[in-house]
C-alpha cells in the first residue's frame, strides 16, 4: 500500500469449526470492498482492502488479528472511520476490537478536546490536584428542589455539579426552567464564597433539541455541559466542539451495548481513546468497586491510561470514575488515580444529609486539606 495506513487490532473468538484464517479474510473484505475477493478489481483491491499483518494464535484460544486498513478509505471522515472498523462485522460475532495505531491525518481530523485536562483546570482555578464532581438526582424532583441542591454542592465546593444523564425536559424540571435555575444558584452560590463551582446542565437530546439546549447553555453563562454521546452519536461531540466554548463531559451511557466480552469494542479504546479523540475533554466510566462489577481495577487503569497518554498533538482528557465511588473511599481513589482525574460522588453525598457539610468534606479531601 502506497497510503498511509492505520494499524488496526482485533481479538477473534472462533466458533467450533470456524477458520480464524477465513474470519480474518473476511473481516478484511467486509470492511472495505464488501465483495468476494474474486469480484474486486486488482487495481481496486491494492487501494482499499486491509492487509492482514498479523494473526497469531493466543493462550485463551483466541486469535490476534491486525490489520493494515489504508487511510483513504476513511475519507478521514469520523463516522466513516467508525464504519470501517467496526461496521458490517458489528453484525458478525466474536470479534472485538482492541486496539489502534493513528496516522497523522486521522488524528487531526478528530482533534480530541477543546479544552482537556489543563483547559478545565484553568476554568476552575484548579491546581495540580484531583477534581470533585457530583450529580443532581433523583429523577422527579422539582426544578426548585433541584436548585436548591446545586447550591448547596456549589457553597461547599465542589468543582462540578452536573445534571443526571436521566434529566432532560421532562414536565417536573422543563430544561430551560432547569438550566437557569442551577445556573444562578452556583452564581450566587461562588458570589458568596469565592469559588468557582461550575454547573453542567444535561444537554442530550435528538439532534434538533440538541443544538437548542447547547445554545441555551451557553447563552446562560456556562462553560461546561453533560452529554451522552452514545445515545446522540459519538460525532455530536466533534459537532459540539466546534460549534460552541463548551468543555466537554461525556456520560457512558449505552455504551455497553458496544463493549461485550468476546464482541465489540474494548471498553477502554472505547471510552478511554475514542470518545477523547472525538472531542471529550471529561469521560464518565463505572469505576471498580461500584456497581458495575464488570468493570474490574484493570479495566479502569487501561482507560485512564488511554485517556491520559501522548497521543500526538491531542490534549489529555480528565478520567471521571463514578457509579458507586463511595465518599469514604475518596481518600483511597485521590492517592490512586493521581492529580489527574474527576472523582464522580453522588449517593454517598445525600446519604449524609448535610449536602454542604458532605460536600466540604469531599473538597478537603481533593485539595488535600
């Protein structure tokens, strides 16, 4: 191949009596051309389909499967990207994909986060230290109830107060009534104490309501929003990114639906590498010893590295493990995962009763007091 090419890596379960050879080939074949190779001009198959560089058999019976795709056949376009490693074999079983090697040109054209990792410090006025976060929840609640808690998180501290991924504009806290409410309540809440709490209302939504809760959010004042880009489509954030001066948090929901043990995308490409490349400057993940058992102390180390590694000119986004992480544990996950990293805390905060006092609590720890 004369095109620079994309290293691709995929781990392949076999079925009894399945080639792991023939699920190579026709992996190959499915995300390119999608013919029969015999049908594919010889010109035609040189330029776009895959060279299968590696297939290796591994100890758990499963087979290492890379694949050289060349870079044109992107049109460096970011769905098509996603189309062409994990398209039609999305239908197929057993293969996960695990891994990938950039080229120059692919990186670029999804430009990671706006902001990243020092960008959303600056906005806080945040030192080298690990960041809080909580949510307003439950689902229900009135729009004054949930104010009301914003402000309280806000009086003690924390850095991030963002809207549960399940509020959106429902009749008991319309959006817009929302928005304006938590934003003034943090507003008043920093006059009052110096500090620089943000609020990060839920802007997913489809498409047409999405573009109007981004306009809304920034026309109200705030530099952060919560969106699920697995519901909307992970290009919204490029879309989101270049349209407006909002740092970027990424909530995971149904993301599973594309990370299985043996088929799909590795959870930590998935969450720690895509979404970043895509434009997340804040990553939601289930963290280990929360509710999630599936995602294990590995799992979450791989995407914090994911996250936090060079990756050419793309800035580092903030790992934000949540989903469980108990506020007595807070010490323990602030010494573990380092300076880097957003400790995502809700029940064990409105378990204690006083919002506040919790809340006080939570920042000492993050800063270290």
């Amino acid at each position: 191949m004369s095109t620079p090419v994309m290293r691709v890596t995929y781990h392949l379960t076999c079925r009894p009596g399945e080639d792991p050879d023939d699920k190579a080939r026709g992996i190959a074949l499915e995300q390119s051309a999608e013919l029969p190779s015999r049908c594919i001009p010889e010109h035609v198959y040189d330029d776009v389909v895959p060279h299968i560089d590696e297939l290796t058999a591994l100890d758990d019976g499963r087979h290492r499967l890379v694949l050289a795709f060349p870079e044109a056949i992107t049109g460096l376009e970011p769905t098509q990207l996603i189309n062409n490693l994990f398209g039609n074999i999305s239908l197929k079983s057993g293969i996960r994909l695990s891994d990938i090697e950039w080229t120059p040109a692919l990186l670029e054209a999804l430009g990671g986060p706006r902001y990243g990792t020092a960008g959303i410090r600056e906005m806080l006025g945040a030192g080298e230290r690990p960041l809080s976060s909580t949510a307003l929840k439950p689902l229900g609640l009135d729009t004054s109830t949930l104010a009301g808690y914003c402000e309280d998180f806000a009086r003690g501290g924390i850095d991030l107060i963002k809207d549960d991924h399940g509020l959106c504009n429902q009749a008991t806290s319309p959006y817009l009534e929302r928005l304006h409410a938590c934003q003034e309540a943090v507003q008043r809440a920093n006059a009052e104490t110096g500090g620089n709490s943000l609020y990060l209302p839920n802007v997913t939504g489809p498409r047409w309501e999405l573009e109007r809760r981004l306009d809304a959010a920034q026309e109200a004042g705030c530099k952060a929003v919560l969106i699920c880009p697995f519901l909307t489509g992970i290009d919204a954030l490029i879309w989101a990114r270049e349209r407006y001066d909002l740092a970027l948090m990424a909530h995971p929901a149904f993301a599973g639906a594309v990370s299985g043990a043996e088929h799909g995308i590795d959870p930590a490409l998935l969450l720690g590498e895509l979404t970043r490349l895509f434009g997340a400057d804040m990553v939601v993940y289930t963290n280990a010893e929360g509710r999630f058992p599936t995602y294990d102390q590995s799992l979450c180390d791989r995407i914090n590295d994911r996250l936090r590694r060079p990756l050419g000119s793309i800035r580092p986004a903030l790992p934000t493990p949540g989903g469980g992480v108990d506020a007595d544990r807070a010490p323990y996950w602030a010494e573990r995962y380092g300076p880097d990293v957003i400790l995502l805390i809700g029940g064990s905060l409105y378990a204690q009763g006083d919002r506040v006092a919790a809340a006080r609590r939570l920042q000492d720890v993050v800063e270290g007091r």
